[in-house]
C-alpha cells in the first residue's frame, strides 16, 4: 500500500517538474531521463543475465543515428524514433548471437571492442557525417505538431522511461524472467531444468538494446546533431556505474542510480565552473564521482541503494514479504559478489534470494497479488534448486578450488552454512 | 622489400608494447583471476611521470627506472582496493578495476593537463637491412625481449614465482601448503603495474600519449594476452607482436585508418573460437 502511495508520489511529481523548471535543468531532467531509459537495460542485462556490457553506448549511438539518418533523409520522424529501438534490438541479435557464447571479462571486452569499432566506422563514414557529425536532424513531430521547446522533450523522455520501466517489471515477473535469473545463477541447473538458456540470454540481451536504441532516437531529435564522440566509451561505463549504485536487477534502481550520479554530477559541475576553480576542474570532478561511487557501491553495498534502503525500511513491502526478505538479504550483502555468479555455492544462494525479494516487492506494488503470490513461490524453489546444484558433489570440488579464490574456504563454506537454512524455511514458508 | 622490413621492424616494436601490457594482464589474472582494467592507466602514469622526470632534469635510464617503480607502487595500491576485501569474487574486482581506470584520469588530468604528452627516446636512425627505422624501435625490441625471459625465469626457477605459478594453477592448494595468497595476489598487482608501466616509458617517445589512451593499450593487450587464454606470458608475447605487425603492415599499405578495426576483429574472432572450442558450460571454471 505504501508502496504503490510512492510510486504515485514519484509519477506525480516528475510529470508536475518540468514547468517549473528553468530552460537549463530542463536539460537535465531530459538527459536523466535517458540515461534512466539505458540503464534500465543495463540493469536487466547485468542482474537478470549476469553479463556485463561495456559498450551499451553502442546500441544507443545505432539509435540515435537509426533516427537520425532516417530524419535526415525524409522519413517521418516519428517513424525514426520507432524505428531507432527495432535497428539497436536487431543489431543486438546479430552482435550477440557470435559474441554471447563469450561470458564474464571476455565478454566485457567484446562489447567494448564492438563500440571501439562502431565509433571508428562512424568516424570514418562519410554517410554518418564522418567525425564531423551528422547535423541538421529535424526535431520530432508528433501527429503534425512540431515539438521545439523542451518540455515537450521532457514529456516524451518521460513516458519512454514509464515504457520501458514497466516492460523490465513485466519480464521481471514472467515466467522467462524467473527462468533468467536461474540461468544468472547456475547455467548448468537452469538448462537442465528445461531453460533455453542461450535464448532468452540474447533475448535479454536485444531487449537491452531496444531501450538504449530507444533513448538514442529521443536524443538524437532533442539534439539535432550526432558525432561520434557524443557516445564515448566512457559514456558506457557511466551506465554501468548508474546501474551498479542504483542496485542491479531491480526497477527503481536504473532511476535512483541515474538521478543519484546525474544531479551529482551537475551540482559537481556548477562548483566546478565557479570562477577561480581551474578550468579542468569540472571534467576531474566527474570522472572522480564515477570512479569513487563506483568503487564505493561494490565494496560497500554491492547490492546498490534501493535493496539497501528497502531493507531499512522493511515495512514497505508486503507484510509477507518482508520477513522473509530481512534473513536473506542480510545474507546477500555479507557476500561481495552480488550481480556476479562467479562465487562458490555461497554466493548463488545469497544473489538469488535477494532478487527475489525484489520481485516480491514489485509485484506488490502493481497489487496483482494472486500473481505475485505464485511468481514469488516459483522463485523460491528455483533458489532452491540452484542451491542444490552448487552443493552438488559433481560441482563440489571444482568450485571449492577456484571458485572461492579470493577468500578462504572455510569462511566460505561457513557463510553457506548459515545461509542454507536461511534460504529453506524462506522457500517453505512461501510454498505453504 | 625494404619497406615491408621496416613495417616488421616497427610493428614488432610497437606489438612489444601491447606484449608488455599483456602480459601484465596475465601476471595479475594468473594469480587472481582478476582482469585489471586498470592495467592501461600504469603505462599512462608512468609514461607522463617519466615526462616530468626528464623535465626536471633527471637523467634518461633513472626517469624511466623511477616511473616503472612508482608504476609496481599504483599497482599494489590498485590491487589493495580490488582484492583487499576477502571474499571479493573477480567480476566485482573487475568492475573495482574500472572504477579505479576512470579515478586514473582524474589523478593524470589533475598532475598533468589534458593535453598529449611525449618525451624524446633514444635518437637517431637504424638502417637494417635496406630498411631505415628510428633507433627506438629497436630499443623497445632490446628492452622487452630480456625482460620476457627474465620473466620466465623469475616463474620457472625462484621460489616467489614458483609460489606465484602455485596459486595460479591451484589456489587452494597453494593456501594449503601455507603460501599466503593474498600476498602473491599483491605481489602480481605489483608486477603488473611494473610491467604496464615499462610499456608506456618505452613506446611513449614512439607515440604520444594522452589521460584516456589507456583504453586503447588496455584493449590490445588483452588481445595480446586472450591469444594465450589469458594465462600464459609467452604466448601474449607472441600476441602481442603478431599483433603490431599485423596493425603496421595494414597502416603501411594504405589502409591505415582501419587498423584498430583489424585488432579488435582479431581479438574477437579468437575469444569466440576459443569460446565454441572449450563448450558453452564453463561455470565451474571461473
């Protein structure tokens, strides 16, 4: 009940912003918007297929051009804003089909080889403008109407963040993405429980970059000039960054890790162009708020600041939801590897139901409480399956010797110790 | 002929570079199974503190000398912060690593300017074979080449690096027979940092370097190192100078604009060959 008052609240209040606004944060609040709308991708892709992509920029630059170059050349706007997410979604799939057998740093390198390269070929494309850019993108008309202020802009950037915030809910609660996130865990478990893992995987992967494709078609209409060094490599890394602080693999988190970095980020920006600062100073900031949030967020709370806030607020979910939530996601944040599956037996049990919990939660707050209900329990014993998997004598072995590396082994097997009761009456209490 | 002599000649001494990154990359993999993102900001660091070194007046062999050891310090630092929390498992260490590349900029903009930055090398012009290349090249040659063996030297016969290779082909053992892995894992943080910083003094005079170049030498030297599947030296070595040459002969004959497009496609196609050859399940090995 809360939660849904929230939810109204932020709706309200960011529909009521934008008029109240002066021409310069405006900007802002759109650029935010964006960011938001890519992140949400990044977000899925890193919590709900455990990969990380360093080249998410990419998908958004193919977008942005994708409208762009079909504005430039006549087409209907509106039609090149449709467009810009169908072209990123389908070069996903033909980029992800080779490069998604990749996993883990293999495939963070891919994807940032696959930006290096797209940046070059635009660089060098006379077609897209060169290193010049392409300019004289007409702005966006809607049904005949031109939009020229922004606050049109902010409008539209608002309701493709509304869009596709609830398309992650949506596949969040499916039953394919509760297949997903056992397929993040343990890919082994989840293909032998009949997942199509390689499926859904690039599934997610196009998804991701439909909503990046998306939000560049709005900013290449907002702007009306692309380059290629408005997408650097550095642009991708930021939204790992919003992602990672927002807290990976749940809906608000892309939206409070976007407005966290952003509005840091400018209020670091205007100290920063206050006179007698060096002139370098705005850019150091920056990169220094990145790194340091970034660095700060996976040490100190890997699982971002919405699961964290949530669990100091713990009567924000259902009453159900909640007491099972507390144990288990205490026990996830003990464990540093939240988004990754690359730790023992332990760390399996600890991410899966701390994504969860977040489920439990959403699906609260749209109130189908029947569907909930059963989404919730489905999760749970796919948690129990995977924990099983983990403690599996086949896998025993081989992820007691590399697995746990970084730590010991005894601490280890004592965090799961403590875990695995944790997790089964959790399981029991929600199937009951 | 001569010409093709001196693309090789020059290829090979700009591959030895990504080598060097490279094989820092595999120092620090091997033991940790950390990928460090980070490896690029050390030959950046390094080779705009030599600049400052020579600058002041120090002389040529003592800036250079001075840069790789404060290049080995940045390391240990790096890897406090990235493998310091027991328990981190290496994706977030990579992620750490890149937040770490990112405070490197910040730091370089701050000490140095945005501004590319070079140094003079060793001067003069080499004629080898018909061929006239910059002495440097040769330089760069007559530097890695030692050290690589020196490298496999260090690994194969003193008991650091023996205790080193131990945690790298099976930790858990190696915690067993009571070497401390944590400390090796610092110790190859340490020799990454030295060996990435060897590569920016020794290339810089060759190419300029400026704060965000890190991206490119980071990603050619884990093309050079994925050759070898990230484990072993000698092969991102042989990475390392396939992959100048490859990039000189393709800018020398004219299509010079698309030689990071080759490297790039290189490296990929190997990491998906490798991918298909070793199966879609490899969870228990990470």
């Amino acid at each position: 009940m809360r939660k849904s008052l929230l939810l109204f609240a932020v709706a309200a209040i960011t529909l009521a912003l934008p008029p109240l606004l002066p021409e310069r944060q405006l900007s802002v609040y759109i650029l935010l918007g964006l960011a938001a709308t890519v992140t949400a991708g990044v977000s899925l892709l890193m919590g709900y297929a455990g990969q990380v992509s360093l080249g998410q920029a990419a998908f958004y630059a193919i977008g942005a051009y994708a409208a762009g170059l079909l504005a430039v050349h006549g087409a209907p706007s509106l039609i090149g804003l449709l467009l810009a997410p169908v072209a990123a979604a389908v070069a996903a799939v033909l980029l992800g089909a080779p490069l998604l057998r990749l996993r883990g740093h293999h495939l963070a390198f891919a994807t940032l080889a696959v930006q290096l390269i797209l940046l070059s070929l635009l660089g060098q494309g006379t077609w897209a403008g060169g290193a010049i850019g392409l300019q004289g993108i007409p702005r966006l008309s809607l049904f005949g109407a031109e939009l020229r202020d922004d606050i049109g802009y902010a409008y539209i950037v608002w309701a493709v963040l509304a869009v596709v915030l609830l398309i992650s809910r949506n596949v969040v609660a499916s039953r394919s993405g509760r297949a997903l996130r056992a397929a993040a865990t343990s890919e082994t478990a989840a293909a032998a429980s009949g997942v199509p893992v390689g499926g859904y995987r690039l599934a997610v992967f196009a998804l991701s970059a439909a909503f990046a494709g998306l939000a560049g078609g709005v900013y290449a209409f907002y702007l009306g000039y692309l380059a290629p060094g408005s997408f650097p490599v550095l642009l991708s890394i930021e939204f790992v960054v919003m992602a990672v602080v927002g807290g990976l693999g749940t809906i608000a988190g892309p939206l409070v890790g976007a407005a966290v970095i952003v509005l840091l980020v400018q209020l670091l920006n205007s100290l920063g162009t206050q006179p007698g600062m060096p002139s370098y100073a705005p850019s150091v900031l920056s990169y220094a708020v990145y790194a340091l949030l970034l660095i700060a967020a996976v040490r100190y709370m890997p699982q971002g600041i919405v699961p964290t806030v949530r669990r100091f607020f713990p009567r924000s979910s259902t009453a159900g939801a909640s007491s099972t939530t507390q144990p288990s996601s205490t026990a996830g944040s003990s464990s540093t590897d939240g988004p990754f599956r690359a730790g023992g037996s332990s760390s399996t049990a600890g991410f899966v139901p701390g994504g969860e919990s977040s489920v439990a939660g959403v699906s609260s707050t749209a109130g189908f409480v029947p569907g909930g209900e059963s989404s919730a329990a489905g999760t749970s014993s796919t948690a129990g399956l995977v924990s099983k998997d983990g403690s599996s004598p086949a896998a025993g072995p081989e992820s007691a010797d590399r697995g746990s590396s970084a730590g010991r082994p005894g601490v280890g097997k004592e965090r799961s110790s403590t875990e695995r009761p944790s997790s089964a009456p959790d399981s029991l209490e929600e199937r009951a | 002929m001569s010409d093709f002599l001196g693309y090789l000649l020059t290829g090979l001494g700009i591959g030895a570079g990504f080598a060097l990154v490279g094989s820092g990359l595999v120092a620090i993999y091997r033991v940790t199974g950390v990928v460090n993102f980070a490896q690029g900001a050390f030959a950046v660091l390094a080779a705009m503190l030599t600049s400052t070194l020579l600058t002041a007046g120090l002389p040529h062999v003592l800036s250079e000398l001075a840069a790789v050891a404060v290049a080995a310090v940045v390391g240990v630092l790096v890897g406090i912060v990235a493998i310091g929390k027991p328990g981190t498992d290496p994706g977030t260490s990579l992620i750490i690593t890149l937040g770490l590349g990112v405070f490197a900029y910040a730091v370089e903009i701050v000490l140095w300017g945005d501004q590319p930055r070079s140094f003079p090398g060793l001067p003069g012009v080499a004629t080898v074979g018909g061929a006239r290349i910059q002495a440097h090249y040769l330089l760069i040659l007559g530097v890695t080449v030692p050290v690589f063996l020196a490298l496999a030297a260090f690994f194969s016969r003193t008991d650091l690096g023996k205790a080193l290779s131990a945690c790298a082909s099976n930790r858990y053992a190696a915690r067993v027979v009571g070497i401390d892995v944590r400390r090796m894992g610092l110790l190859a943080f340490a020799l990454g940092g030295a060996l990435g910083g060897l590569a920016g003094v020794l290339t810089t005079p060759v190419q300029q370097v400026t704060f965000d170049s890190d991206v490119t030498l980071i990603v050619n030297g884990f093309a050079a190192a994925v050759l070898g599947g990230l484990t072993r030296p000698g092969v991102a070595l042989v990475g390392g100078l396939l992959l100048g040459v490859a990039q000189t002969l393709i800018a020398g004959y004219g299509w010079g604009a698309y030689q990071l497009e080759v490297a790039l496609l290189l490296m990929l196609t190997v990491m998906i060959v490798q991918a298909a050859r070793s199966g879609p399940v490899r969870e228990a090995a990470r």
